[in-house]
C-alpha cells in the first residue's frame, strides 16, 4: 500500500488489523455454487465499524442497529485537521486515456480489493449460513474451513491464477 499518497487518516481507515472482522447474513438456505435471495448482511470491522447490506428481498428488514449517518466530525479534532491538509486526489484516468498518456487506469487498487473484499465476505456468510470471522492481515476465515475454502476458489479450466 502506498501510505504516502494516501495520507495518515485514509490509510488507517484501509489498513487491516489483528483483531479482523466478522460478517453475519440472514438469508434462507443456500445452494453452495451461488448465492439466491437473501434479506441482509452485517458486517463489523473489529473497532466497531459497522457496515449494512439490507437486500429487501426475503425476510423482515435490518433492525439490529440504528442508523446512522457518518460525517468529518465523527474523527478527533487531529484527523480532522490531517484530512483537511491532504490534497486532493488525481482524478481518475479511463482505460483509453491510459493507453494514450502511459497513465495508470482506474482508482486505488487497494482501496478496491477491500472493498470488494466486504462483498465477497457477505456472499460467503450467506452462502454459509453462519456468522464468520475473518483475518484481514491473513485474508483467511477464522476457525472455519467450509467458509475458508470460499476465500480462494480455484478457477476452471482454462483459467488459472
């Protein structure tokens, strides 16, 4: 992960921690090739973060929590200085364009493995059944070999990784 362009309030947001996360879905029973209908998932990073997925298709709706809205003033007064002093980042460059300027494409590589990671842990959870528990610095579901094997699939023929 680069730290420098990301700056000290993002990158903490993004790095993973010891502790990990866990995801919790209410669904009905799942085939275990692919993930049907499903009613929410929940899932808790380990300092208390909290994401939401509510699908509204099957079961009663998400009522575990209370919503609630996350702003600038929810970070110390120090963070909120650190984000004001970060520069705005470079806008994103399309695929063409990067051909023709030998820029990189797309946005932050990292940022969107993690947040396709929370996805993927919300598919598992459902595809599952149960909660799960899962180490970011590992990329490993905890204590559980069923979900586990769901992390790192292989790929069919002729694809391969």
């Amino acid at each position: 992960m680069n730290a420098r362009k990301r700056g000290p309030t993002r990158r903490r947001f993004l790095q993973s921690t010891a502790a990990g996360a866990a995801a919790l879905a209410h669904a009905p029973p799942q085939h275990p090739e692919a993930c049907g209908l499903w009613g929410w998932a929940e899932l808790r990073y380990a300092d208390g973060l909290t994401f939401v997925f509510d699908s509204g298709e099957w079961g009663p709706p998400y009522d575990r929590r209370e919503p609630r809205g996350v702003s600038e003033h929810d970070l110390s007064a120090e963070d909120r200085e650190k984000l004001r002093a970060m520069p705005d980042p470079e806008p994103l460059v399309s695929f063409p364009e990067a051909i023709r300027t030998r820029k990189r494409a797309g946005g932050y590589a990292e940022a969107s493995h993690r947040c396709a990671t929370l996805l993927h842990l919300a598919n598992i959870a459902i595809r599952c059944g149960r909660k799960i528990r899962y180490d970011p610095d590992r990329e490993q579901i905890i204590g559980d070999e069923e979900a586990n094997r769901l992390v790192h699939q292989p790929m069919r023929a002729p694809w391969f990784a």
